[in-house]
C-alpha cells in the first residue's frame, strides 16, 4: 500500500441527535413561543400550507358581495341562447374578469408577507451534515500517511428577544396592506359591476330602440300604403305618396343605423363579460319600469356618509397610509439596539475545518446585544423616505375620497333625474301614441293631411326612444348609485 495505512473513525449516525442543552433549549423556545402567539396554530389536514395562519377565510370560502348569502359561483356554466339577465352578465364578468384574478392573486401576496413579518418572532433552526476524507501526509518525515473517513454534523439556533418594536412594526403593517389587498378586491368587484350594467343597459337599450325603429318602419309602410290607395282613388295629389315614401327612407335608415348601434353594444357586453368574441348573446325583449315608482330614496348627505364609511377603494387606501406609516416606526428602530438569542452545536469539528481526528461534542449558549452605531446616514435618508412615502400615501388618499364622493354625487344627481324623466317619459309615450292614432283616422277619412299624420308618427318615433332611454338610465344610474357607494350586491341586479 506505498507505506500507507488507513485508519478509520467510528462514524457518527446522520441522524443522531444534538445534546441534551440544545433539546432542552429548542423545546423552551419552542413552548414559549406557541404560548405567547396562539393565533399560530397548524392546520391538521394541511400542516405546511398555511401553518402561520394568514390566509383569510375568503380564500378558502370565496367572494361574497355585500348584501349576498353566500359567494360567487365559478366557473359560470349557463346558455346563452337563451335571454341573458343581469345578474348572469355579472356572474360571467366577475368569474372572467383579469383584474378580478389579479386582485385575488394580490391576497395570496400579502398573505405570504404577513407569514414572513409573523415569522420574524420565531426561532431559526438550521443544520448540517458533512461527509468528510481527511489525507494526512508528511514529506521526509518517514512518517506513514493517512487517510480518515468521518461525519461532521453542526446545529444552529438562533432567536431575536427584542428589537424596540420593528417586528411589530412590520408585522402591523403587512396586517394593514392585507387589508387593503382585500378591500382592493371588493373595488374592483364593484368597479366591474358598475362595468357591467352600463354594457349591459347600453346594449338592452340598443336592442329595444331597434325594435322601435322596426316598429316605426313597419308604421312608415303602412302610412304609405294609404297614401297610394287614396291616390289611386284620386282623392288627393301624388305629393302625399312622395312624402310618405320619404317618410319610409327615412324610417329605413334609422332602422339601419340602430341595427349597427345594437351590433356594437353587443360586442362590448361580450368583451366585458369575458367570453369569446363571436359568442352569440339573447337579450331580454324590453325593460321593466314598473319598479320605479316604489323605490325608497336617501339624501345625498345619506348616500355620503355611507361611502364614505364602506367604500372599499377608501378602506383600501386608508389601510395602505396605516400601513406606511407604521413603516416609518419599522425604519426607525433599524438604528436601535437587538438582543438575539444563539445556541449551537458541533458534532467532530467545525464549519469549514477539518475532520476532527477524535470524535468531540460541543455546545455554545449565547446572549449577542448589537449596538448599530453608524452606517454612513444611510438610516436618515431611509426614515426620510418612509415619511415622504406616509406623506405621499395620505394625499392619495385624500384624492379617492374627493373623486369617490365626486362619483356619488353624480351618481345621486343621475338616479334622481332619470326617475323623473321615467315618469314624464310614460306620459309622452302614452299621448304620442293617442295622437298617432286620431292622425291616422282622419287621413282616411280626409279630415288631415299627410304632414299631420308624419309629424304624429314622428313624435311617437322619438316619445318611444325617450321611453326606453330613461328606463335604462333609471335602472342604471340606481344600480350605479350602489356600486359609486360600494354596496352593490348581487340581490340588487335581481330587483
């Protein structure tokens, strides 16, 4: 063997156990730190997943709109052959939407930080296991070489005991911006509610004003028929039959431009709802305004008020600015002594040495107070940017509630007017149609002209689009109403 010989170590099992200190140690840290934060508490069925709890229940138990029993049902399985309500519309949208999706995935990410700010005030425990060959060899010597095989295993532990409030800082403010991720999540609920009943009012409203053009058309032909039997009887001129064809080009050409209009609020309906762009889509035959009248009204310091308290994209804010601010207080105390905690254990040698060549066993207990006495004023800069962050922060916050309320108000100003134009609206249609009808009576008889009976069938063609109009804008400027104010649920598109 050359003059070598080679002796070998009694190896040391992998998994042997570190010394009594060090369990002893771990299972102290280990009991006072689970008696002092009960909240974290591991979940039997799933003990790695979330074991520092911070999923809130709405991940496991879905989204529920104000006012709603139980959540959103996805995916949305239902056909759209047959007329589309709005409350299918906005199960579609909300199910489909990307920023829906963006916003939930934001949940998860500020859960996962307030799990890293809660893991701040547990123990680190870390291991390792090194095989090892040692060759020991000595030139001229005439001392025989040798060669050892042996394990070192070394054990950490380490635990911050106070740090003047920066964990809890932190950990305060992850609690705050997980609270805005979800109120973001609401926001962008009821922003794509608010979406959806426009798109769809915009396109019932589109497919009702066709009708009436085709009605209007089918009145056109009609009038014009009678304009040639009383030509062709001589009663009066060809003049009567060139209007009413007039009349009826026009009629056409409107029914044209409303079959057009339709097209077009379809395919937005279809994009905001999140489906295939060539998905054919029913719409219901008309609206119903008989609603109208029983609606119970709030003032507009009412409707204020109440968004002011619940609308999300405020909470959202209001908990971001919380969060910075706590911020500062975080950045503060990196310049403020910690007291750490740090126990260790090595089995045959240390880290980056050597094998040992005598089997040892050694355990350090440590108490480490750290003094951060100066990085340059690199901490000054910090703190003053935590504080502008604040600053900048609590202005945006400002600038929500101004344009929120400004929305409100609005909104507010919209459902009053529509509900007045929806009642006089019905007055119009009901005398347009009573007009229209005595007009075409005395044209048979001869007891009016034809510009008579154009100018009724006019006045019935617009009473008819004002009606539908203010339908749709009644409806949609309530609904609306709810959404500016953030109480917009599922229950209030089914009225």
């Amino acid at each position: 063997m050359n003059g070598r010989r080679f002796r070998r170590h009694r190896p040391v099992a992998g998994g042997a156990a570190p010394g009594r200190a060090m369990l002893s140690l771990i299972a102290i840290a280990s009991i006072a730190l689970f008696a002092s934060l009960p909240a974290l508490a591991f979940d039997p069925a799933a003990p790695f997943d979330d074991p520092l709890r911070t999923l809130p229940g709405r991940i496991a138990s879905g989204t529920t709109l104000p006012g709603d029993g139980g959540p959103v049902a996805c995916p949305v399985t239902r056909d759209l052959a047959a007329p589309l309500s709005l409350i299918d519309a906005a199960d579609l949208a909300l199910c489909n939407n990307p920023q829906i999706k963006a916003a939930w995935a934001a949940i998860k990410l500020q859960s996962a930080e307030v799990g890293q700010a809660r893991a701040a005030y547990l123990p680190t425990l870390s291991g390792t296991i090194n095989f090892m060959r040692t060759h020991y060899s000595y030139p001229g010597s005439g001392v025989a070489s040798t060669t050892e095989d042996g394990t070192t295993i070394n054990a950490t532990l380490g635990w911050r005991l106070f740090d003047f409030g920066g964990r809890a800082a932190n950990r305060e403010s992850a609690n705050k911006m997980l609270v805005a991720a979800l109120a973001q999540h609401d926001a962008a609920l009821q922003k794509k509610l608010a979406d959806v009943i426009q798109s769809y009012f915009d396109a019932v409203t589109a497919q009702a004003s066709l009708h009436a053009k085709e009605q209007n058309e089918s009145i056109a032909v009609n009038t014009l028929e009678t304009a040639q039997r009383r030509e062709d009887r001589g009663v009066v001129s060809r003049s009567d039959r060139l209007q009413a064809a007039t009349a009826l080009a026009r009629a056409t050409l409107d029914r044209n431009r409303a079959q057009g209009a339709y097209q077009k609020a379809v395919a937005v309906l279809v994009y905001v709802l999140g489906i295939p762009t060539r998905t054919a889509i029913a719409l219901p035959d008309e609206l119903n305004g008989d609603f109208a009248e029983s609606e119970e009204s709030k003032t507009l310091d009412d409707w204020l008020k109440l968004a002011a308290k619940t609308h999300p994209s405020l909470l959202a804010g209001r908990a971001q600015w919380e969060s910075s601010v706590r911020k500062i207080a975080a950045t503060r105390s990196e310049g403020l002594p910690t007291v750490d905690f740090s126990a260790n254990y090595y089995q045959n040698g240390y880290p980056g040495q050597g094998l040992s060549r005598t089997d040892s066993r050694i355990t350090t207990i440590g108490l480490s107070l750290t003094f951060p006495f100066f990085d340059g004023f690199s901490r000054t800069y910090k703190i003053r940017n935590a504080e502008a962050q604040a600053e900048q922060q609590h202005a945006e916050v400002q600038e929500t509630e101004q344009n929120t309320l400004m929305e409100v108000v609005k909104a507010h100003a919209d459902a009053g007017s529509s509900l007045q134009n929806l009642q006089a609206s019905k007055k119009l249609l009901d005398i347009a149609e009573a007009s229209l009808a005595v007009s075409q009576r005395k044209y048979e008889k001869g007891a009016a002209d034809i510009l008579e009976v154009l100018n009724t069938q006019a006045a019935l063609a617009d009473a008819r689009q004002e009606r539908i109009r203010s339908l749709a804008e009644w409806r949609s400027a309530k609904l609306r109403l709810l959404a500016c104010v953030g109480v917009l649920g599922r229950g209030e598109l089914e009225r």
